[in-house]
C-alpha cells in the first residue's frame, strides 16, 4: 500500500470504498508544524463522477485500485458516447462524452498513445500521451517576420480547444500541445 505522497496523478485508489482516479495533487508543508507534507487531492469517483476534495499526511496510505489500462485508438462518435477500440483485440470500449469531455479536446482520429483504464471489467477513463497533434481550424493570420519570442494568439484546433500560440502559427498548420497544461509545444513533425 502506497503513502500519500508516492501517489501520483491518474492513479486510481480506493477511497471510502469506492475507485477514485486522481486528477490532481497539491503539496503543501505547514509552518510551524511537526512532521512532514500534507497532500491535497482532488479524486472523481470512476463510476459515478462525484467529486471529493481529501487531505492526506505523507504517511497516510491509500490502496491502488484494480485496474487494467489497455492501449487503443479513437474509433468513432455513437450519440452521447466516444467509441475506442483496443489496438491488441479490437474490443470496443464505450465512454460517455461527459466523463471524458476535458480529453476528447486532444482526441482526433491520429492520436496515437491513448490508454482506456479499465475498472472491474468496465470502461471508466482515458490517459492521453503527454502531448498531442493537432490542427489549427482558426486564428488570426500569421505575421510576416514574427519572432519565437514575440507575443501570442488564440487559436482554434480542430477538436474545438482552443489554446494561445506563436504569432507566426497559421490556419492550417499542425501543432503539438501538452495536454496537461494545455498549452502549445510547438509545430508538429508530420503533416
């Protein structure tokens, strides 16, 4: 059983009974105090969606959850659902749009790196890779000269996100971006 502060994001644990993925972690070291960090976690339950904010002494220990995570790709939109299919036997795993909305805005047909995290046979998550590729739908045109350095742009990538860019970045172009921070890495390899 891992302490608190071994957890990282996008774990799964079980907490009051129930499998939590956690989505975010925050570290903080009281003044004053004896002893060590205390860990702040925001945790949605896999299953329902529910929401619940705990705090954690580094040495407070937290059980993994059972879960498997299979490699898969983005297969189509059924209705309110995103459909994955797994890369090894093609079994298709079934998301709502809801549980998934803050990573379907990295999702397009080449994003390669997706995990679907299974929990007691059932489909509850998505982990994407560390960044993305995709392309620049709308955004102001590009200025002829514009340095590296210089000023940034809003842009509008195919998938409806819309993330600040380099004033040289044009409607067309592929970029990369970071899908935690959500921020532009830079202009794609390919395409």
């Amino acid at each position: 059983m891992p302490k608190a502060s071994e957890i990282k994001k996008n774990n799964t644990v079980v907490f009051d009974g129930k499998t939590c993925i956690v989505r975010d972690i925050e570290r903080s070291v009281p003044q004053g105090r004896a002893g060590g960090s205390i860990y702040r976690m925001r945790m949605y339950d896999v299953v329902t969606g529910a929401k619940y904010d705990e705090t954690f002494k580094d040495s407070d220990t937290l059980d993994m959850a059972d879960l498997i995570r299979r490699p898969a790709m983005f297969s189509y939109i059924d209705g309110e659902e995103y459909v994955f299919m797994d890369k090894e036997d093609y079994t298709p795993y079934h998301l709502s749009k809801e549980s998934i909305e803050n990573e379907a805005l990295f999702i397009n047909e080449e994003t390669d790196g997706i995990q679907v995290v299974i929990v007691s046979e059932v489909p509850v998550a998505l982990d994407l890779p560390m960044s993305v590729e995709l392309e620049v739908v709308e955004t102001d045109p590009s200025i002829k000269g514009a340095s590296a350095t210089s000023r940034t742009k809003p842009a509008t990538l195919s998938t409806g996100l819309v993330v600040q860019v380099p004033e040289y970045i044009s409607t067309g172009e592929w970029i990369k971006v970071n899908t935690e921070e959500r921020k532009f890495q830079s202009r794609a390899d390919k395409h």
